[in-house]
C-alpha cells in the first residue's frame, strides 16, 4: 500500500512538473485561439531517388534506387517497341532531366502515378529486346535498394513469338506493399437530396507517365501545365453553384482515353472539356494560339490529323495497348450521335466567341478529327489546344496566372451560355 501511495505521489509531481513547462511555454497567436494544427500526415510509400542506364545496343542495364525495397512485374510490348514496369505506388523524387535522354536499347523512360497504389515506368526501346532478368536488391554497404533490369537485343520474329497471346495484365496496381500507406476510412456520409445540377466533366490531358508535349524544363510539361489550368476552371465553375464538375484526374495521374469517356458517360454529363496544350515538331515551323477541336471522321486539315493521331497514343505511351471502344450499330445511337455532334459544334463556336476574347486564338481556331476522347455518342465534348508549348509566346502564356485567370472566366462564361440555352430549350420541350 505503501508503495502505491509513492507512485501515485511521484505521478502526481510529474504531471504537475510538465504542467508548470506547458505553461512557461510562450504560446503563438493561433495557439492561444485555438487547439493546435493536426500534423500532417507523412506518406510512407517508398521513395525512388534515382535512375540510370548502363550498357550497349545488345545489352543495357537499367536501375532504380529506392529507399526500400519493392515487388515488381515487367513485360514488354511492340508497336512501339517498349518495356513496361508495374510497380506498388512510389514517391518519385528523381533528379530533373532523368529519362529523357537514351543510351543502348532505351531511347528514354518516363515514369509516374497510374492509379492509387500503383505507379508505372515506360521504357522506350530503340528496337525489339526483350527482359532478360529482372530483380531487386536490399540495401547494402551503403548503398541503397535498387530495381534492376537487364534488356538484351533480339529480333522481331524472336520477340513477337515470346508475347504472351492472353490478353495483357489490366491497369491495376501490379502488386500489394506492405509498407504503402493505407488510407484511413472515412465515416459514410448519410445521403442528402440527390444532385440534379447539370454536370460538366472537365479532362485535363495526359497524367503519370504520359507527359505529353514538352518544351524546356518541367515548368512547361503539358501533363502539369493542362492540370493546373483544368483545377482552376474547376474552381471558377463551381464558385457559381449552377453545376457540379467532375475531373477525370484532379493530381498526376494516368487515365486511359476510354476511361476519359467512360466518366462521362457514367455521369451522364452534359458537357465534356478535354483541356490540352500542343507543340510543333521542329522544324514544322512555329504556330500559335489556342485551338478548338470536335469529332470528325476526317480531319479538317493535315495537322488536326497529326494532332488526333498523338493524342491517340496516350495510352500506348502509358505502357497500354491501345483498342477501341466496340461501336454498337444502332440506328436510336446513330441519331443521339449527330445530335450530340450538333451540340458539340455549337459549343465550339460559342466558346471560340467568348475564348477571342481573353487569349490569343490560332488563325484556324476551329477544327475537328479523329479524337478517341471526344466520342462519347451522348456527351457533347471538345478539345481545347490552349497554346503551343513549342511557342515562346504561348509558354509564357500557359504560365501565366493573369492569363489564366481570363482565360478561365472566358471558358465559363461560355459554359454558362451554352448550357444555359439548353435547359431552356430542353424545358420546353
């Protein structure tokens, strides 16, 4: 009894003792108002910190350091030539400029986010090669884990037999890390009045691996330049609480083009906006200005066409084998498709008046072709080239926030005009 008494005394001294600190402490300004910010929470999905390539065009090395060390699946894909690493979603904390220049059997490598949970690298091959062994290595003599891959050179016939004939894995992550952080769960919301505002689905292009057009640093990537402009369009359209705006990737994420469509189709959206920002190959010249684009089964000119075929290739270059929607012949789906065409070719023109405005336009500003992402039959949608980053007036544009700023207040002025004239006409019908 005794003894208990002393403990309950010491206890008693220490909480008072760390009392008298607390309260000798000065307090900040938001301390005093109000109970302290919740840390952070600190992601632990593991950190790659560099990459390179070691080798010669019969045999090439590539390895990723990583602060721990990671499950992994490779296969390799042709038509392009190319070699695909699924990997548990990872931190990518790789010097600037890393993988965009080539040695051996790799003309580059890109890398990036392409769901929760799963991260994806693409290796661009010079010619078919295929895996010659892949493995990780722990840690060791100072020197960090590491994900390496040995490519060896072959040929087409040889390669071609070696792919597998079932179908390839799906985009989904490769494999379960443990040390990935899990996300906490989140108390269900009890379910309010259903939402009947109109839906608009705003897409910025590209994501993850899928860099799109580039010129300069990172600072002029479309994946980063067409994000930030679609959130702040997000922001300006929902500021007027007419409707509700669904993103198919809100952070650097790949999304598949069929995926783009499905979200709005799904959500049965009465406006789809495909934010991109294109760029000249070199020597092609120097074009400018923003340019809208629909469906068409012909292009309207030769470089709408080039345009629709990358833009196209987004998910052959996220590591996916590209294929089409299987097109249901319907004579009721052949109707709703000239419609939506209609509306789409509406809005286009509606939002080349409000856009002539606030930013520069290309001397042909409107244009249609082939786009994969445009061919929902019941959503009207375009595809908005906001500039070329191959231009030096247009990047400094597209990094612009006063520029943006107009830009976006065009587009919803736009929206709102467009929309606002079909509920009137859908009214009355």
């Amino acid at each position: 009894m005794a003894s208990r008494a002393n403990q309950h005394v010491l206890l008693g001294s220490a909480l008072l003792c760390a009392a008298a600190i607390l309260c000798a402490l000065p307090l900040s300004a938001d301390a005093a108002e109000g109970p302290a910010p919740v840390p952070a929470v600190v992601s632990n999905f593991p950190v790659a910190s560099d990459a390179r390539l070691a080798g010669d065009p019969s045999q090439t090395r590539f390895v990723l350091d990583l602060d721990k060390p990671i499950q992994h699946r490779a296969f390799v894909l042709a038509d392009p030539y190319r070699v695909v690493v699924d990997i548990p979603q990872v931190s990518f904390r790789l010097p600037a400029g890393v993988g965009t220049a080539g040695r051996g059997l790799v003309k580059a490598f890109r890398y990036g986010l392409v769901m929760p949970g799963g991260s994806r690298i693409v290796l661009d091959l010079t010619g078919p090669a295929k895996v010659a062994t892949s493995y990780v290595l722990e840690a060791a003599n100072g020197q960090p884990a590491r994900l390496v891959l040995e490519l060896v050179e072959v040929d087409r016939t040889t390669l071609l037999k070696s792919l597998t004939p079932e179908p390839l894995p799906e985009l989904r992550p490769a494999v379960v890390d443990a040390n990935a952080a899990v996300a906490p769960a989140v108390p269900a919301k009890p379910a309010g009045p259903p939402d009947n505002r109109p839906v608009i689905v705003i897409d910025p292009g590209h994501g993850g691996p899928d860099n799109g057009t580039q010129a300069g640093g990172s600072e002029f990537m479309e994946k980063n330049l067409v994000l930030t402009f679609g959130l702040a369009l997000r922001d300006r359209i929902e500021k007027s609480g007419k409707y509700r705006v669904v993103m198919t990737r809100s952070d650097d994420t790949f999304i598949p083009l069929d995926e783009r469509v499905r979200i709005a189709r799904n959500e049965s959206a009465a406006l789809l906006v495909s934010i991109h920002a294109d760029a000249l190959p070199r020597g092609e010249g120097d074009a400018r200005g923003a340019t809208i684009y629909t469906l068409s089964e012909k292009a309207s000119d030769v470089e709408a066409e080039r345009l629709a075929e990358a833009e196209n290739r987004s998910d052959a270059i996220a590591g996916v084998t590209m294929s089409e929607e299987p097109v249901v012949a319907d004579i009721l789906i052949d109707l709703t498709q000239r419609e939506t065409r209609t509306f789409s070719n509406r809005f286009a023109r509606v939002l080349m008046h409000e856009m002539k405005t606030a930013a520069r336009m290309h001397k042909h500003p409107l244009k249609s072709a082939g786009f994969r992402v445009l061919k929902a039959p019941d959503v009207p949608s375009v595809l908005v080239e906001l500039g070329y980053v191959s231009n030096k007036g247009d990047r400094e544009h597209l990094v612009s926030e006063s520029w943006r700023n107009r830009t976006v207040s065009s587009m919803s002025r736009a929206i709102d005009a467009f929309l606002a004239k079909r509920l009137v006409s859908a009214g009355s019908k």
